[in-house]
C-alpha cells in the first residue's frame, strides 16, 4: 500500500469469498485484494490447535515452522481488535440514523449503508430493536504506524496498555 505520510486511516472490509479491501483516507491509496489474487502461501491455524504450546515449541526449537499460524497475523489481528475496542471505548451512544450519517460523511467506501443495514437486520433478526437500544458509535482514531500511537488523542493512547502485576510485567526497552 502506498502512502504519502507515516500515518493511516484505515477502514477494512473482509469479503468473505472475494478478498479484502483496505480502504484509507486521502493521504493513502486505496487497495483491493481479489481472493485469486493471494499469491502467498499462508498456514492457516485449524480450530482446537495448540498455538501456545506450538509457540513454546518453536522458541525452544529457534523453528518457525513449528508454529500453527504466523505471529505476524496474530499479532496483527489481535491489534486491529484491541484499536476497534479502544474506539469502541471512547465512543458515544447513538442512534441507528446518527450512525448511518456519520458513515456518510466520512465516504470511506461504497458498500457502507448496506453493511449497515445487514448488521441491523442482523440484530434484529436476534430479537435487538435498535431504535430502543442504543448502539454505540466509534471515536474516529488517527493511529500513527510508527510509532504504534494514536495522533493527538491522550484518552485512546493510555488505553494502549496498563499497570501490569507483577512478576508479569511487560519490560520497557531499555530494560531489555
């Protein structure tokens, strides 16, 4: 993906059967990925894999082979899970028409009111009325790729991480 700054926007939107999109702001260039056009070989985690003892397996063995998936989308995963919790956190409550407006005003990619309505019809269909229950609308966060914080917001950048008990605290670098 290209760039023209350090920092991204980035909304991503899986098809399931047809690929991924990544769709950025106007700083960024916009990229599809059909699913025939993934060219890298992946080892998929199979449901019930042991990764933690595949993990400790490929530490001792210095063998990355041994791991039931790649760390890289794990850890990428699980990241882009922890930023949609931290904007879910600071977000606000709002209603179903509050939401679809904001979508609209941000244009971040041309399926948006029919993802919408799929999630609505979605809860609806699990008994949720959503204009009795209030949803919640995302903080729109800048997260700089650098240096792994959020541009100008305190409040998302504190939740980055925490007090760790001991003995499991994490190091800082030069601790290492």
């Amino acid at each position: 993906m290209q760039q023209t700054s350090k920092r991204i926007e980035c909304c991503l939107s899986p098809k399931f059967g047809t690929g991924n999109r990544a769709f950025v702001s106007k700083h960024c260039v916009v990229r599809k990925q059909p699913a025939a056009g993934f060219h890298r070989k992946l080892h998929l985690a199979i449901a019930g894999d042991d990764h933690f003892g595949s993990f400790v397996q490929a530490v001792r063995s210095r063998d990355c082979d041994q791991l039931n998936a790649e760390i890289l989308g794990g850890h990428l995963s699980a990241g882009l899970c922890h930023l949609g919790n931290i904007a879910y956190r600071l977000g606000r409550q709002a209603s179903p028409k509050e939401i679809l407006a904001e979508l609209e005003s941000r244009n971040l990619f041309d399926d948006q009111q029919d993802t919408f309505e799929r999630t609505r019809q979605h809860l609806a269909q699990n008994g949720v009325d959503v204009e009795k229950t209030p949803l919640t609308l995302g903080s729109w966060l800048e997260f700089d790729l650098d240096t792994e914080q959020f541009v100008d917001n305190a409040a998302a950048n504190s939740m980055l991480t925490r007090e760790y008990r001991k003995p499991f605290v994490v190091p800082s670098e030069s601790e290492v």
